[in-house]
C-alpha cells in the first residue's frame, strides 16, 4: 500500500514520539524491575506526556502496552509482576504507538546487568541483521531481497533465523500489506514502491529456528532453549533508498557491513 507524502509525515511523527519511549528506556536501570513495572511506566509516557495511544493494547485481545521477551521467548512475551529481570538476562521490549490515527512500530534487545558473551554477540548480531535488512531497501528491489541480506549475514555469524513471523506494512492498521520475510530468496516478492512503509524486525536464534508455543498462551519460545534476540525499524521506501521513521535519537545507521 502506497502512502502519500503527508502521511508518511504523520507516521514519522509517530515514529518519533516511540523513539522518545525508547530514548527513555535506554536510560532506565532494568535488572530488578518486573516487565510489568516497565508496561506501566511506557503506558504512562505514552498516554500522558506524548498525548499519543498505545496501539498494542487491547488488539488480539492483548492487555498491555509491550511485549517482554525474556531470553529464549522469541517474541509476544506478556509483561507480569512475576517476572523481576536480572542481572545476565537479555529482554527484548517491543511497542507501538499510534498517534493522529497512525501508528508507528519498534523493538529493541536489552542486556540487563552483566551479561555473558555470546549472549552480547547475539544481541549485536541481531542489531546488525536489521541493518542488513534495511540496506536492501529501495525502489525496484523485492522483498526477498531484504529477507537474503538478513539470513546471509544472520548465517554467516552462526545464527538462524525465525520464519513463521515476518515484518509487515503499517499505516492506520497495524498489519497491513507487504510482508517482510525475514528468510527468503533475492528477486522474489513484492516489487518495492517509493511510499512504501512497512517493519523490518528479524528474530535470531542461538541455535536452531525452531520455535514452540504453549497452548492459549502468548509467549513463543525457541524450541531447543537457546537464547533469541530482535530489533525492529519501521521504515519508509524513498526515491533513493529507506527512511527509518523510528530511529532513536542519537542512533547512527549502521552500513551493511561486518
């Protein structure tokens, strides 16, 4: 779905104010807190300094503000008092943000406290693969194309990569038309259009992609246990190449490299 200057300007707008969220985060000591004392911290800034909706909360039925995914959670981790992070852990935050009817979407991975390497060199790669991603981004490109930069680069550190959730397009909804895949094949899917705004926000793994749910719950695990790390951008396909609408103040893009 094309979007037209103007509101690809409001989605920026929106895009902006989530950055902030995150800015805000980025300062926030998190070991010791529960992921629903951060729900109700973002929901505050949100809702009362930004003057703007959290848009997760109350779609699919989902009660909260973000998701908290906390070491092998994947992704749709539901915040909960029980759950007090610590020192070593790795938790990925993602939240939207609608605002003048239009929403914006992110995600980061977060070290709490002192974590281990390899856990550090996930979270760096999966930081990078998002890169990847939105390096492959421009006018007469294919989805695949970003899907191949991120599996190429997510396979050559040791990663793989979850397919069964993908980036999607975002305007007044939340889901809307392209998909992302995050594993794919160049040259194939949709054609990509300057107006274009969609999320690019893949999930590495540790160890292999296989995923597991529990039955009516949320959160989706990694199968075999091991670690899982996300970030996610929401991006605009310009005449040249991608705007990222969310990024962070201060955040530099990184080039597809390394």
């Amino acid at each position: 779905m094309i979007k037209r200057p103007d509101e690809i300007e409001r989605l920026a707008r929106a895009g902006a104010l989530l950055a902030q969220v995150f800015a805000r985060l980025d300062t926030l000591p998190l070991e010791g807190r529960s992921t629903m004392q951060i729900n109700d911290l973002v929901e505050r800034m949100i809702v009362d300094e930004l003057q703007a909706r959290p848009a997760s909360k109350g779609q699919y039925g989902f009660g909260y503000v973000l998701n908290a995914s906390i070491d092998d959670v994947v992704c749709h981790g539901v915040p909960s008092n029980a759950d007090v992070l610590r020192s070593g852990q790795i938790v990925n935050l993602d939240i939207t943000l609608e605002k003048d009817g239009y929403i914006a979407d992110s995600s980061t991975t977060y070290l709490v406290g002192d974590v281990a390497y390899p856990a550090r060199r996930l979270v760096s790669a999966a930081y990078r693969a998002l890169w990847h991603g939105i390096a492959a981004v421009r006018p007469g490109a294919r989805t695949g194309d970003i899907g191949h930069a991120i599996t190429r680069y997510a396979r050559a550190q040791g990663y793989s990569v979850v397919r069964e959730y993908c980036g999607h397009g975002i305007g007044r909804q939340m889901h809307e038309d392209p998909q992302i895949l995050h594993d794919a094949r160049p040259g194939t899917g949709p054609l990509l259009a300057e107006g274009m705004v969609f999320t690019i926000e893949p999930m590495l793994n540790q160890g292999k992609r296989a995923i597991r749910t529990a039955p009516d719950t949320w959160p989706v695990y990694t199968r075999d246990g091991t670690l899982s790390a996300q970030f996610e951008h929401t991006v605009a396909v310009t005449r040249t190449g991608a705007r990222v609408l969310t990024l962070r103040p201060g955040e530099t893009p990184l080039a597809a490299t390394g």
